[in-house]
C-alpha cells in the first residue's frame, strides 16, 4: 500500500498495466508484504533451527524489543513522508528517559505524571525543531544534527555523572517496561496502538493525505493550498512526542538508565524506516511498513545471538536491508515511470 | 560510543571515564614484563631518582600533614566516597586533607586547581587523571618545589608522579570472576560472558585472564560457551541475553564484566522464567544492582571498594610526604587497617583483590 499508488492520477493496477512482470511488481509495490514475508522466513529458519525461538518467551521477547524501535520508527515516518528527517530522537529519548527518571526517583509522582513529564519534554524538542524546518526554513538535516547535540550535551549536563537505577525507579513505573495485560505486554501494546491510530490519520484524513502531497512535490503542494508549514510542524512535534513516550518506557523497560543511553538510536530508526518503505526523497511509505522495518531489524539482531552468528555481521545485515530497500524503491519509480510513458503513449 | 575508551565498564559515566586511565595503565603493567620493558623500566628508574632522599621506614608519620584530593570531578558519587575516604583516613593521621576539582572531566580542566595547590604548599597532591599528559606540567612543578604527587584510579604519565594507586589489577579481576562464578554454580555447568564491545581492551585483558583461570583443574566442571557483545546498550545487551538463553539452553551462568551489560541481563532474567535458573555476576555499581540483589536475581558481584581505593591513597600520601616511602619498587607500605602494600614495578600499589558485594554489604554503598 504505498503511497505512489494512490497520489498518482489513475495508477495502473498491480499484475495489469506494463504487461512484464507483474507479479514483481507486485511484490516491489506492496513493500509491507515483502518485509513480512522476509520476518516469517527469518522467524521460521531459526525456528526450525531452534523451537526455543518461538517459545511463549520468545515471542513476547521479539515483541518487547521492538517496541520501542516502533514507536519511533512510526514518529519518523511523520517526517519523512514530508521529505524532511529528525536526527535528534535518540538524544530526546535518552533526555526524557533520564529527566523523568531523575523526577521520579525516590518519590512516586505517579505514572501518569511521569508519562506526562516525558511526552512533554519530547514535545518541546520536537516544537524547536520543527519550527526552525518550517518557519526558518533551515534544512530539516542540519536542523536536527544541531539539536541532537544540543539535547545531548543538555543531558550531560544534567546527568553529570549520574545514574538512574532501577533500585529507585518506582514499581508503578516498572511494571509499564515488563507488566502485561491478559498476557499481552504493555509495551507492544502501546506501539500498536500508536501505530495504528497514526497510520488511520495519515490515510482516512485529507489532512494526512497531505503529509505526502508535501514529500512528493512541495511546489505543486504549495500551489495546492495546502499549508505546509503547519503540517511540517505538526510531524516534528509527533516525532519528539513519541520520542518523549518512548523515553519513558525506555526508563520503564531497563530501569538503569545513563546519561544518553539511546545514543546512535537515531539511525536505527532512519533504517528501519526506509527498510519499510518510506522512501527517504518523502511521499511515499507507511506508518505499518515502518513498524515491520523496526520488527525486522531487531528480530534479526536476536536471530544472530540465537543462531549464534558473530553479532558482528547485525550492522552489515542492516546495511545491505538499506541497500536492497533503496534499491527496490529506484527499481519501482522506474517501472512506475515507464508504465506511465506507456499508458501516455496510448491515450494521447 | 567508538570513541569512548574505557571499554565501558560503563558505571556512572564518569565511574568509566575516571577508570579509563587507570586500566590503560593496567594494561601498560600487564604488558610490563614483555613488550614494554624498556619503557617501564625507564619509568621505575625515573620514580627512583625522582626520590632522592632514602627511605625510611621507621619514620613516624609527621602530624599536620596537608594533602589534597583533586578528583576527575566533584559531585560525583563515586569520587565524592573515594575522597571522602582518604580525608576520614586523614584524620587517623592527624593530617588536613580536602578534595577540590573540577565540575567537568575534561583533558585541562585539572590544571588550574594544581597550580593553586601548589601555592598553598600542599605536603602531597593525590590526582585522579582526566588525561595521563595534559596534568604532567603542573605536576613536575609541583614535585620540583617538594610536594608529593600521587596518582589513584586514573594514573598520569608514570613520571609526573611519585605513585600510583591502581584500584585492581586486570588478573585478578579476571580470576576472581571466574572464581566467583564457580563459587555459584557450584563449579558445573555451560556459562556464556556477555562483554562490552569486541575491542574494549580492558574487558578483553579480563576474558583472556577468565580462560587462563578455566584451564585450572577445578574448572573442569565449567564450560565458557559462548562471548556476547552487548556494546554497552541496554536494548543489544539484553537481547544478548535473550539469545545467549536460547541458543544454549543448558546455560547456568552469565558473566558480565560491564556495569551497562550486567544491569541489562539481570533486568531481562529478573522479569523472564529464568529467574533463579540461571546466576548473573559480574563487575556493577551497588546503587545499579541493589534492587537485583534484593530480589534474589543477583546473589553475589563484584567491583573494587571505592573506600578503601581512597583509604590507600591517604595513608600512600603520608607516607610519601614523611618520608617512610619514596616510591621505588619494593618498599613497603604500610595503611592503617588495610595492612601492607607493596609497591610494584613504575611505582604502582594495587589495592587488592576486588571487592565482593552482597547482600549483607550492599546497604553500606552508594554509588
């Protein structure tokens, strides 16, 4: 389901228009169909290599791990559709989760709280971001890498040396990273909530529709009405605020928290949105095909331990996924491209 | 992450930045007697001339010593119980010792506070190094015009300074973790060690020791499966620890020499069915590790005793500064209630064996 086949006057349906290889087309086009077909290969092999890796714990553990790689990941593709990028969510989850961490040590303000201190903080950097993308127009790269410093360097200075340890997190909050409802952990549950409700808005909305007409063409955009700054700030501030969420439920989850424990996690979730199919250029990809990028990389970061592969070969993996996802995406605009050159041909 | 050295035996961040020097000059010892003889030999014979006087052992301990802490940085908790040790330890002595420092650990930052000690006639300076070169100027100064400089946790260039206290050397925390994990798997079964990054140098030097001890015939009963990479990121280290479980499904141990890695698989096991099944030990922070050992997850890990590491540093200060010492290999020092040390190759004293937390101990740490 990307967005190509559905901005585009009269796409040609998949397996009937070219006429060559349809069925590849289909498989190309429908990235999320792809990414899940790779997880199941990938979740069979090792299972059929070791039944533990489907065990009731293992599943759960799979599940657990990538949550918080979706949230972001979901956050991201917000931005990227927009054709813009937010280098900084590592550094705002490491911030919230050692600044919520440092609030609710020794004295339980309650969850809620905590989650509302975290999301905030999160809205605040996602807020200075997108108003110096949209309003300063300063590119959204230079932007972001300017404030993944400043809210790296703003978390030093706060945690000075410090830690956050489990030991002091309150229980309530603990229990959000490990406790479960009917069996189901809170925290994927979270994520497929979130997942959900932001890849609802971005296709029933037209405001949401617009969140691709600005990645694919921010000129015609523009031309079209539609407000483009309002849109490129609200994806930043969605972005920081699941940053925010997903800080808190990083100090939920390991409980030991340093200062800037996420760092790096910035790319990660660049690669696992483009590996789902957001294509990096905007306008095109999907908040599910995301979330599977996120699943993917970090089922394969288990599978290595399980197969016990060198962990060593976790970054190349991810690193040819990039490659073969960029791939296939130039591979779908130029079939796309030549389909419609042909239908032109016949119809003008 | 690359560029921070100290393979992360990542404690408070600055526990590992404080650490850093002090097991580069771990490793410098441990190579001590092979490639780097020239230049420890070179540097022994500096930490001998440098003392010109003899030693005498008998000196009694002058009273109203002055001897300053200058730690990697203030309000840090680590640092702040080191040096509050040796200023207790101080008071046995009837010395005046105080701790000044820098609010950030950066390469110059020390420099200043040195050339103020100076002009206060401190009898001996103990530093704790933020950069073994940057501080070396100030220090030769300070050792030109007869103050004692001591070097504790984090070493300067052998010779800016008089001795330095190491706070353990790489062998015996190598051997005593395997000692340890022996002790709580009752000497059988497969463990696997969940390590920092493949190229941290000073969780390798501690796994290569772990090998030599296994080969002892006491064992014979345990198995080293398999050596993760956690990286020092909690999400990797505990998927480390998933897959480890796993992959090896009669593993009855973990053995993680890294503050990050050994939270990180005591929080997976302590909130999974392994709980009990499978022991966690390591190298942690008590503070990090206390609601683990609480719970049962964690019966024993081990670290060096900051108290004590400053305890030392004290007591090597007044004896530097009254003359019982000079720094050479072999003299003795002695420390109050820790007994006696003696001072090894390139004017280095270490601390001891690291130190075990547990239970019945854990409440008296806060770091």
């Amino acid at each position: 389901m990307t967005a190509i086949a559905e901005h585009k006057p009269a796409p040609p349906k998949p397996g009937t228009g070219g006429g060559d290889g349809g069925f590849i087309d289909l498989v190309l086009r429908f990235r999320e169909l792809t990414i899940l077909a790779a997880l199941i290969v990938l979740v069979a092999v090792t299972t059929a290599v070791n039944p533990r890796f489907l065990s009731a714990q293992g599943v759960e553990d799979i599940f657990l791990n990538a949550s918080i790689l979706v949230l972001l990941a979901v956050g991201q593709t917000l931005v990227v559709v927009t054709r813009n990028i937010d280098l900084s969510v590592g550094s705002t989850v490491g911030l919230v989760a050692f600044v919520v961490g440092d609030f609710v040590t020794n004295s339980d303000h309650g969850l809620v709280v905590a989650v509302a201190l975290g999301v905030g903080i999160g809205a605040v950097c996602g807020l200075v971001n997108g108003l110096l993308v949209s309003f300063c127009g300063v590119p959204a790269l230079v932007v972001t890498l300017g404030t993944l410093y400043v809210i790296q360097g703003l978390n030093h200075y706060i945690a000075h040396g410090e830690q956050i340890s489990a030991a002091e997190v309150p229980q309530s909050i603990l229990d959000l990273g490990n406790g479960a409802i009917l069996g189901v952990p809170y925290l994927p549950l979270i994520s497929v909530v979130v997942m959900l409700l932001v890849g609802y808005y971005l296709r029933a909305y037209s405001s949401g529709r617009e969140f691709y007409a600005i990645g694919s063409s921010p000129e015609a955009a523009r031309l079209a009405g539609v407000p483009i700054r309002r849109r490129v700030l609200t994806a930043y501030l969605a972005s920081g605020v699941l940053a925010g969420l997903a800080g808190t439920l990083w100090l939920a989850r390991f409980g030991t928290v340093i200062a800037d424990p996420a760092k790096g996690w910035e790319l990660k979730v660049v690669a696992a949105v483009v590996v789902g199919g957001v294509a990096i250029v905007g306008g095109v990809g999907t908040v599910y095909g995301a979330a599977l990028g996120a699943l993917l990389i970090t089922t394969i970061g288990s599978v290595l331990v399980v197969l016990k592969i060198n962990s060593f070969w976790q970054e190349a993996i991810v690193g040819l996924l990039l490659l073969l996802a960029i791939s296939a995406d130039r591979l779908v605009a130029l079939r796309l491209a030549r389909v419609l050159r042909k239908r032109n041909a016949r119809h003008g | 992450m690359k560029q921070r050295p100290f393979a992360r035996l990542r404690a408070p961040r600055s526990l590992a930045a404080m650490a850093t020097a002090g097991v580069m000059a771990l490793a410098l010892t441990a190579c001590g007697g092979t490639t780097k003889d020239s230049a420890s030999n070179s540097g022994s014979g500096d930490a001998g001339s440098g003392a010109s006087a003899s030693a005498n052992p008998n000196a009694p301990i002058k009273e109203g010593l002055k001897i300053a802490f200058l730690p990697k940085q203030i309000n840090n908790p680590y640092s702040t119980i080191v040096d509050k040790s040796g200023i207790d330890a101080a008071k046995e002595y009837k010395g005046e010792a105080k701790e000044v420092g820098p609010s950030d650990a950066s390469a110059s930052s020390q420099v200043s506070y040195i050339n103020t000690l100076i002009q206060q006639r401190q009898d001996a300076i103990l530093v704790a190094a933020n950069d073994p070169n940057a501080v070396c100027g100030p220090l030769k100064q300070a050792r030109s015009r007869g103050i004692k400089v001591i070097a504790y946790d984090s070493d300067t260039n052998p010779d800016c300074r008089d001795i330095f206290i190491n706070q353990a050397s790489s062998e015996e925390v190598g051997r005593s973790q395997v000692k340890l994990l022996s002790e709580l798997m009752d000497g059988k079964g497969e463990f696997a060690v969940l390590s920092a990054t493949a190229n941290a140098t000073n969780q390798n030097t501690w796994i290569k020791f772990m090998q030599e001890e296994l080969k002892k015939p006491e064992y014979s009963g345990m198995k080293l499966v398999k050596i993760a990479y956690g990286d020092d990121d909690d999400q990797k280290s505990f998927q480390q620890t998933q897959g480890l479980l796993q992959a090896y499904p009669n593993l009855k141990g973990i053995i993680a020499p890294t503050t990050v890695g050994i939270a990180a698989a005591a929080r997976y096991i302590s909130g999974s069915k392994y709980k009990g099944k499978v022991v966690v030990t390591g190298l942690g922070t008590p503070n990090q590790m206390r609601q683990f050992i609480k719970d049962g997850t964690v019966t024993k890990f081990q670290l060096w005793n900051p108290k004590d590491l400053g305890y030392l540093s004290s007591y090597a200060a007044a004896a530097l500064a009254s003359g019982q010492i000079t720094g050479a290999q072999g003299e003795t020092l002695k420390a109050g209630r820790l007994g006696e040390r003696t001072i090894g190759a390139n004017g280095e004293i270490v601390l001891g064996p690291p130190f075990t937390f547990e239970k019945s101990n854990i409440d008296e740490f806060d770091f």
